[in-house]
C-alpha cells in the first residue's frame, strides 16, 4: 500500500485508512474523516504503546508496518510482547483513581466543535447532546475500567452522581479527604444542586486550592466553557468531594 504519514494534519484517504484502522482496534472513537489531526494522532500514539512499541518510536507517524500491526495483519515481534506483558503488569498495580486522572490528562485541550456545539468525542460516545462535564468524567471513568460508571447510563448529569456519592450507591461515595481520580462537585449558586464535575489531581494550597482535570469549562466559563482544561480550584466552590470505589 506504500502508506505513509508523517505530518500530523494530512487530508488523505490514508488518514482515513489508518483511522478505520484505530476505530476498529478501539483505539479512536468517532467517523474516519481522513483528517490527521490531534485526535487521531493520540489514537496512532496510544496504539503504538499498547502495540509494544519501543518508547522512542511511540509517536504520531503511521506506516505500513504500523498499519499491519493495527488491524492485525502482522504479529508485533517477541520483543513487542514483552513490553506489551510489562505494560500491562503496570497498568494491573495503578490505583484506580491514577488510572482514571491519567485517561483525564490525555484529553486536555480537547475542545467542542463547532464551539458552542457541546459536540465533542465524551458527548458523542455517550449518546446524549448537551453539557458534558459529567460525561467527560464517565469516558475516563469506564476507559480506566471503573464499574462505578456505564456509557449511556451513569453518567450525564452531575447530580445523579451527588445524590448516589451521597446515598453510598453504585460504587461511589463521600469523602473529606480526596486522592487523585476522584470526583469534585461544584455549587456555583450556592442552590444546593450541583452545577459541574471535575476530576481531583492534588492540593496545591494547604487544604484551601486544588488542581483538577475538568471537561466542558474555560477561563470564565466554568460549567460550559468546551473545553478540557487544568483548573485551580477553591474549596469554598465545592459542594462535595466524592470518591470511585470501584
């Protein structure tokens, strides 16, 4: 096939082979389009990495050696499978909420299109059209292997999750003393309901700031910004702090 890539903003129909090519193998969710951009680039990456490649050939250029490995047409050598066995060890050891605040790293800067659109990958996979701050959280959710979340089904609106964390329901629940991975429920109005959910990284204040991974939010736009940002925090905004079980 002599498919080569080695931009990452191509227009081809070997964009959109390699892309058929992820979306199969569940590495990229979506239509091929035969744009290259940064998603696809991300899904060419994270095969690679899965795929057993070394570390220093783990980036966004597509070829046929690629291609064949990606749809299975070619087995990745012993040496690929042993680091494919040693990656897979380490990812069995990482604490849950590591697994879901990394998924949640890997998507920051993320945006809607068209802006104002809240149609982003989170929103499309899970199958509702609308704010996706909770839905951004239930992608990181089941891709980290979480039973507390399920596609289409929980969840899409941030206080289902309160009320569950709250009634100790479906793997989730309250906690004062949160770790990375698990969940931060805002209150901008001070109503009692919340209005957006983010992912907890770490303190960076004493126990007054925080850093987070959160979706559909920008500077100015904290619940609806199409965006997915690292936001410092106040604990003054939060209304709960709410730890994944399971």
């Amino acid at each position: 096939m002599n498919l080569t890539i080695t931009s990452p903003l191509m227009h081809s129909s070997d964009a959109k082979k390699v892309q058929t090519a992820l979306i199969n193998a569940g590495y990229l969710h979506g239509k091929a389009d035969g744009i290259y951009g940064p998603e696809t680039a991300g899904a060419v990456r994270k095969a690679k990495y899965w795929l057993g490649y070394a570390l220093k050939n783990v980036d966004y250029r597509a070829g046929d050696a690629f291609y064949a490995l990606v749809t299975g047409n070619k087995q990745p050598s012993l040496a690929m499978k042993a680091r494919i066995a040693a990656r897979k060890r380490q990812l069995a050891g990482k604490p849950l909420g590591d697994k879901i605040a990394d998924e949640a790293a890997k998507w920051i800067s993320t945006k809607e299109n068209p802006p104002g659109s809240n149609k982003v990958k989170f929103s499309e996979w899970y199958g509702v059209t609308g704010p996706w701050c909770a839905m951004f959280v239930t992608w990181c959710g089941v891709t980290a292997g979480s039973k507390a979340f399920s596609r289409s089904a929980r969840y899409a609106y941030v206080p289902f999750m309160v009320n569950d964390a709250f009634a100790t329901r479906n793997g989730l629940s309250r906690t004062t003393t949160p770790v990375r991975g698990d969940l931060v429920a805002y209150d901008w109005n001070r109503d009692g309901v919340a209005d957006h959910v983010g992912i907890f990284d770490k303190w960076t204040t004493g126990k007054t700031q925080f850093s987070t991974i959160e979706g559909n939010t920008a500077v100015g736009n904290d619940s609806n910004g199409g965006e997915v940002m690292r936001r410092q925090r106040n604990i003054t905004d939060v209304q709960c702090f709410i730890h994944v079980n399971v």
